[in-house]
C-alpha cells in the first residue's frame, strides 16, 4: 500500500490507544521515491509491530483508506494459499513450521493470548498439511521463558529465535538461533 499509494506520507495519521503515528520527514510528496517510501514503510512496520491483531487490523484500515489502493491494484508479493503450501510440504525438501496465527510479538501478550496464538497455529497447521507440525519460530524472533513453556507443552519438538548463531550440541532446543537468507529471487538464492 505504502509503496504504490499516490497519496501524501504526511497525510497519514492514526491512533491506536494512547499510540499515535505520523511520518515527521521533509521529503513526504505524493511523488517519494522508492528510498522514501521504503523508510516510511519501515516505520510504519514498526509502529504495528507492537500491537495485537484487532489494533493491527484497526491500523490496517485507516491504512487502506489513506493509500486509496485497491487490493486488486496491488503488485506486492502474496501469501501462498492453501494448495501451494500443501505442494511444497509434500515435496518433501522443506519442512512446514508454526509462527502462531497473527504474527503478534508474544511478549506483549497474555500468557493467556500467548497460548491461543501458538497452539492454534499448530492445529491449523496440522490440519492444512494433514501431518504433525514439529517446529516453531518466535514472531520478530524473541522468546520468552514463559513461551518457551508454552511451545514445549503445545508439542512442538524445537522451536528458532532469530538470534544469528549457530546451533551447538547444548543448545537449548526451544531457544534455536539460525542464519538469516537475505529476500532475493530463486536465481540470486
């Protein structure tokens, strides 16, 4: 939205309980470049990675509104659907993981809301592939001990943080780190 929108960066503003968001940089007409709308977009990313899925989906409406865009009119990436990813766990090269439903940041959660986010990813996942779902990655890659409880007792066999490390015989199992794969296209890659 941010990036095909025609409308002016500094025209968004919005609330979401006592959290405002307005972008305060020079360069902010309908024309940016892509430099500009990138940082906007990485910030407004920021401002909502905070919040839980009512307040995003809240924020993502007075976003549509401001952008005037059109789903249909926009040329960003898409999730998989349901077919693709069958396809590609089927395949048998990539194991299909849990990240929870909404993609929330767990630590600001309930560990009430922290459970229905983790055990219902397992569930629907498992239900889409029709096979258990062993692995878990944290969203925005932190966890918590009380996640890391969580995560053990939803069955999950391992669970990866986004901390950049390799992965030692004395590793903790639910607390992984890994080794991050630039976004590129399948030839870079």
């Amino acid at each position: 939205l941010v990036i095909t929108t025609k409308a002016d960066l500094s025209k968004l503003r919005f609330g979401v309980g006592e959290k405002s968001f307005e972008w305060d940089q020079p360069e902010v007409s309908p024309e940016a470049g892509f430099d500009v709308r990138r940082k906007f977009r990485h910030a407004l990313y920021h401002f909502l990675l905070t919040f839980d899925v009512d307040e995003q989906n809240q924020s993502m409406d007075a976003i549509r509104k401001w952008s005037g865009v059109l789903s249909s009119d926009s040329s960003s990436p898409r999730s998989m659907g349901h077919a693709e990813l069958q396809r590609l766990s089927d395949g048998g090269l990539i194991e299909i993981g849990a990240h929870t439903r909404f993609h929330p940041m767990l630590p600001r959660l309930s560990l009430e809301r922290q459970r229905e986010e983790i055990v219902s990813s397992k569930q629907q996942l498992e239900e889409l592939l029709g096979r258990k779902v062993d692995g878990f990655a944290y969203p925005n890659g932190r966890a918590t001990a009380e996640a890391k409880q969580i995560v053990s007792a939803a069955g999950f066999s391992y669970a990866c943080t986004s901390l950049h490390d390799m992965v030692r015989p004395a590793s903790d199992m639910y607390e992984l780190t890994r080794f991050w794969q630039k976004d590129v296209d399948g030839e870079k890659f």
